[in-house]
C-alpha cells in the first residue's frame, strides 16, 4: 500500500499537470475530464519523487480512440529500404506531444498481471530524452551514477536480447529487445505495474530504477 503521504503527492503533482499541458483528441474525439484526470495520474507516478519539470519537453498530449497504423521506413544492412505499417499505442518524441490510445490508456487497470502500461511506457521515454538524447539514460547527477546506470542496464539489455533471441520464457514484454531505450521504458513500466516480476528477473535493474525513481513498488507490495 502506497502511503497516505505519497497519495496526497501523487493528487497534487496530477492537478499540476492537468494545468500545464494542454490535451488534444483525434478524429473529433471528445477527451473528458475523467479522461485527463486518469492520463495525468498514470503521468504523474513516475515522477512522484522526481518532480514535474522532467515533462517540460512537451505540453500537447494527443488522445487516439484506439492504436495508430503508422508508416515506417527501415534500411537494413545492404542499404535495403523497407517499409511497414506499425500499430502504435503511444508515441513520445523530442520536443514534440505525446501520443496515446485511450483505449490501451484504460485498459491499464486490467493489464497490470503482465506489466503493461502504456502512459508509463511514454512518460518513461519523456524522462529518458529530458537530457536530450533518447538513449535509455534520464539525466543523471553526475558522471559516476551515469556510468554505473549504463553499465548496468547495458549488461541487463544484452542479457535480455539473449533470452528473446533463444526464446527463453521471460515476464518482460519481448518489445524491450527493441533498443536501450525500449529496454528503459518497459522496464520502467514493469516497475511500477509489475514490480516483484521485475525484481526476480532483473534484481540489479529494479535496485538501480528503485534508487533513480525513490520508490519501491515491490516493497508496496509486500503483506
Ligand atoms: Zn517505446
């Protein structure tokens, strides 16, 4: 059980951002205030202890009805150029709004048991390019926490490539092998949906976005 003390943080960090971002629905879709209040408290758990100015890099968050075909362009490694359409739940991109379909938005209360959460996902990445860069590394205090962060996550990144490359069951969503910063984003995720999942497959993972994020999910957790 989270504490009186961060439920009372959690409400009012969520108020703030209803004030400072601006929402946007597709297609005509209508985003209600029961809408934005759920996305803003999804937004707001991340940065708990961390502060709001992490989500300064945009103000617009755009609401779909559902996910989003996007096309996408690849080059492989012959100079091959191939194009795929690619189902979208969210989308975070530098400087720009954040996406999200409502209806993976409210489905999270339902997906907890597999770690899915796709706000966190986004939010995450939001963190991840508050320093500029989309590398899997949110700004860092100094250069010896920075180094160990990706020590760690590299070691864990690669370790999960392996798993999915040799099909070894995992409780991670398989997305992760994607790149060092989808391995950040739904690590994240699976922290704070899916924390005692996380902690025994990734001990030093967990440890290291316990320590970033001030938080102990897992520990909430425990009886
Ligand atoms: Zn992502």
């Amino acid at each position: 059980m989270r504490s009186e003390q961060d439920l009372v943080r959690l409400r009012e960090l969520a108020t703030l951002f209803l004030a400072r971002k601006e929402f946007f629905g597709a297609d005509d879709l209508l985003v209600t205030d029961k809408m934005a209040v759920a996305i803003a408290a999804q937004a707001a758990l991340p940065i708990l202890n961390l502060g709001l100015d992490l989500y300064e890099g945009f103000v617009g968050i755009v609401v779909h009805r559902d996910q989003v075909l996007a096309r996408r362009e690849e080059v492989d490694d012959d100079g091959v150029v191939h194009q795929f359409d690619e189902e979208l739940s969210g989308e975070a991109m530098q400087g720009g709004p954040v996406m999200l379909s409502w209806r993976d938005v409210e489905a999270a209360g339902d997906s907890c048991e597999w770690g899915y959460n796709v706000a966190i996902h986004e939010f995450a990445h939001v963190i991840d390019m508050a320093d500029g860069a989309a590398n899997g590394t949110p700004p860092m205090p100094d250069r010896n926490t920075r180094d160990r962060w990706q020590q760690v996550m590299e070691s864990a990144y690669k370790r999960f490539c392996m798993t999915v490359q040799k099909r070894r069951p995992s409780d991670l969503d398989p997305y992760a092998a994607h790149s060092i910063d989808e391995f950040f984003a739904v690590t994240s995720e699976s922290f704070f949906v899916d924390p005692i999942s996380l902690q025994s497959e990734f001990p030093d993972v967990y440890a290291l976005l316990r320590t970033y994020y001030a938080q102990d999910p897992a520990g909430c957790m425990a009886p």
